[in-house]
C-alpha cells in the first residue's frame, strides 16, 4: 500500500503540497505515483523565479518505461528547485516526500493550498483507480 | 484480461507488477527494473517468455517450404540443434515477423515467433503452405524460461530432466538441444550467455521456482526491452514492421543472397530496393546531452531532420540514454534529437552498445 503522510495537500494529478509556514509550499510526486511510473531516470525541474498557473506542466520525470509531466497543483513563483535530482533522480523512488521534492514555490493565493485534497480524500481517490 | 502464462501464478506471488502485452498479462517488473537488468549483466535473471509461440514445422516438403518462406536460407541448417535468426517478408520485402528457427531433425523444424504477431505469422505461413507436404503445428501447450547472464548456464544445468542435463552444458552457442518434449537452447535476446529453455506448461512452475532458490532473479519485460536495446537487437514493431525491410532496419545480414536461384518471398522487392539506392542508415545513437531518447523523436544533423529514432530509452549500464534510429545515409558522427521541443547533441555509433557485461560505447 501507498503511503500517504497526513500532513500534506494532494492534487489529482498525484502531486503533494507542504506548507512550510513561510508562505513557500514543498511540492514532489506522491509514493503512489512513482511507484506507478517506476524507477525514474531524468527529472527536468522548472526555472528559479519562473510564474506558473495551477495545472501547468512545470516538471517532468522520466522512468525507464515513460515520460510524465508534473503538473503545478498551485498557481505561483518557482523559488527553488531540487538540484539533486539531476545526479539521483532516484531519490524520488526511494523517498518521495523527503529528498525526492521537486521545487518550491510562493502561491499566488496562500489560501489555495487549504483547497486541496487532504489525505483522506487523496486515499480514496487512489482507491478508487 | 488477457490471457495467462502457466507461470502467471508465480509472477503475482513474487509480486509482480502486472501489464497488459500484446492481449497476454505480463510482468512489466517485480520491484525494479534496473536492478533486473543489473542483474542479467552480474549474474543471471529469468524471464517469462511463453506469451511467445513455438510453431513446429514438419514433413517431406519442409525445407523447400521455409527457403521460400524465409529470407535468411534454412538450408544454412546442417548439423541439427543448429539456430537460425531470420525474417518473415510480404512480397514488396516488408518484414512480417523476426523469429528464430531450430533444426530439431530431419524435416522437422521449430519457429519461436512474437506474440504480437502469432496469428497472423500462423495465417500466412498456412496460406503459403497451402498444397504442400507440411504440417505447420503451433505449440501453445509449451512454456518458455529465457534464463540469461554470466551464471545463467551454470544454474539452469542441474535443473534439466536428465537427457538433458549433460548435454546442455556442452552447447556451443545457437544450438540447441531437444529431449522430449523440451528444448534447450544457447539463444537469447539480452546480450548476455545463457538459455531459453521451452517445456510443457505445467513442468514451468517447477523450472522457475528452482531457478528462482538457484538465486536467479525474476526478471520482467521492462528489463527485457533495455537490455536488448544495450545489445543493439532490435524490436518488432518498432524497429521494423511490414513496411519496412530488412535493408533498412538493420537486418541485411540476414538476408540470404546467394543462391541467387532461390526464389524467397520479398526477394524481388529487396533486390528493386537495393537497387535504387538511398537507403537509410540504421544506427545507434547515444545522447551526450541530458535527456532520455524515446521513439518517434526527431532527428537532426546540419540543421535538417534526418531521420527518426526507433527504440530508445534509459541504459542502466551506461548510466545514460541510448537509441536505435533509421536516419539519412552518412549522417554523424554528430547529430540531434529534438526532445520536447529542445535540440539535444548526440553521438552516431553502430550497435551494439553492452555485450557480456561490457560497455563497447566510449565517449571522450
């Protein structure tokens, strides 16, 4: 079974969102979605400082089997992204929530996060494929 | 659902993540893929091949039916247990199917065909057989066990029936050898030494799970495809299809020219191709930007597209992206693949990339 930490958002597009209390948000591809895609080869992060809209292509992640778009859960400015993905793209098989993050970001609407799946919506939607 | 394996059973209790191919549910992997592919180049992985069809070919009329039915000549075929590789081709030279062809005996042959392909390849070698002294026997009561890698050989001995288990060690490769109602033969499709062993479907289960306590790893289709990208083999129906030839997918080797009198399917069409000239170059490609190489993405050289790649993907034994790829002749050393709309530099090199555990591509 996945795992699906209780203290993060979730978007249908199986992204996690962390509110890390500064107005950034953390935001990565959740266990269920790398599980799903398998071990991951290449990521291409966004650009530092780029504006993104809510269900833009921002990243992608590509396994051995396929490439994938990572779409923003939220509207925004990119402020870091994961430079370590680039040698260990891996991380994000191995610990998805932790070093296998993708990039930050500032919402443009701090209150979009709260809008959000939380965990247990997330759960059954998993469920539900 | 599609249809099962006899080992199906096996795949879903070591956990297996299960994909729908060619309308058979196959093991894509059981965990990793890159550590099944490390694996069969260190040690030795296993792979569930049944979903593949053996045809047995047999009677007086046999081998005048497969010299016109194959590019490649079966008459090449002398000593028996001896292997073939050979492509099936429509009249215009069009690849129907690649397979493999054991001499098992006199007048008795066995094709291994795709599964993708199984009953249309059945449909046109009936209709080709049509009037001949031949009977064309497909054998979907057969399992098949690729075990593949350094120490695939060494495991997989101990667990033949007996007739078998003194003569498979002593196979030089692409023979095989036969004992009832089982195959064993030096073949593979990973680059690596080994075996892929054909036995009655409920004998499998025994097979793999002796293989699997032998410490050989299960090994899904996923690794499958990466490593014979690596040893540069290519794939049907991606790498060629019915309206490609063999002269531009690579395979010319294959085909049987001399002698000149035999009459083969499609040999008029690929002497009409050679002719004219201007046939692709079918290559390797390895990307020396960042990226991974995927089919249909375009490639470049001096500005303009030259061509397409095939088959493409991640290398785990060169930690980088590799290709195949039908592109204009002459083209490289250097070139582009247009990768989500970015011009990426790669490198023209001829495959294979991986062979035996060792890398043949260098970059300085």
């Amino acid at each position: 079974m996945s795992q699906v930490p209780d203290d993060l958002r979730y978007s249908k597009d199986h992204e996690w969102v962390r509110d890390n209390g500064d107005g950034t948000v953390t935001v990565g591809i959740t266990d269920h979605a790398q599980a799903a895609l398998g071990d991951l080869v290449f990521v291409e992060v966004p650009e530092t400082g780029r504006q993104i809209a809510a269900g833009d292509a921002c990243a992608v992640v590509e396994s051995v089997k396929a490439a994938s778009d990572v779409y923003s859960p939220l509207a925004g400015e990119v402020t870091a992204i994961n430079e370590a993905l680039g040698d260990a793209p891996e991380s994000i098989n191995d610990d998805p929530y932790g070093e296998g993050w993708i990039y930050q970001m500032r919402p443009s609407d701090p209150g979009a996060v709260a809008a959000l799946m939380d965990a247990a919506a997330y759960r059954a939607l998993i469920e539900s494929e | 659902m599609g249809s099962q394996t006899p080992l199906f059973a096996e795949h879903l209790a070591l956990g297996a993540r299960i994909v729908p191919f060619a309308g058979w549910d196959m093991p894509l992997h059981y965990g990793s893929q890159l550590a099944e592919h490390l694996a069969v180049r260190a040690g030795a992985g296993m792979f569930d091949v049944s979903h593949m069809l053996p045809v047995d070919l047999a009677g007086t009329s046999v081998l005048p039916f497969l010299r016109r039915l194959l590019a490649n000549d079966a008459a090449r075929l002398k000593d028996p247990g001896k292997a073939l590789y050979g492509c099936l081709l429509n009249p215009e030279g069009g690849v129907i199917d690649d397979l493999i062809l054991y001499y098992l005996g006199p007048e008795r042959y066995r094709a291994v065909v795709n599964a993708a392909t199984a009953e249309k390849d059945l449909a046109w070698m009936r209709g080709q057989a049509a009037g001949a002294e031949l009977e064309i026997r497909p054998r979907r009561d057969l399992a098949m066990i690729a075990v593949q890698g350094p120490e695939a050989r060494a495991k997989t001995a101990p667990l033949l029936p007996a007739a078998l288990r003194d003569r498979a060690p002593a196979l030089a490769p692409f023979f095989a050898a036969e004992g009832g109602d089982w195959l064993v033969a030096r073949t593979g499709y990973t680059g690596e030494d080994g075996f892929e062993v054909l036995c009655p479907g409920a004998e499998a289960p025994g097979l793999w799970r002796g293989l699997l306590a032998a410490g050989v790893s299960p090994c899904g289709l996923g690794a499958r495809d990466t490593l014979r990208l690596e040893a540069g083999m290519n794939l049907y129906g991606q790498d060629m299809d019915e309206s490609t030839s063999p002269l531009a997918a690579g395979l010319g080797w294959t085909i049987a020219w001399e002698p000149t009198e035999r009459d083969f399917i499609g040999r008029a069409g690929l002497e009409a191709e050679r002719q004219a000239g201007g046939l692709p170059d079918f290559v390797g490609l390895v990307l020396t930007g960042r990226g991974v190489l995927r089919p249909h993405q375009r490639v470049f050289a001096d500005g303009r597209e030259v061509g397409e790649v095939t088959s493409g993907g991640f290398a785990p034994s060169l930690d980088r992206s590799i290709a195949l790829a039908r592109v204009a002749p002459g083209t490289g050393p250097e070139c582009a693949v247009e990768i989500r709309g970015k011009a990426v530099p790669a490198r023209v090199v001829k495959p294979p990339f991986v062979r035996q555990g060792e890398p043949l591509i260098v970059l300085d």
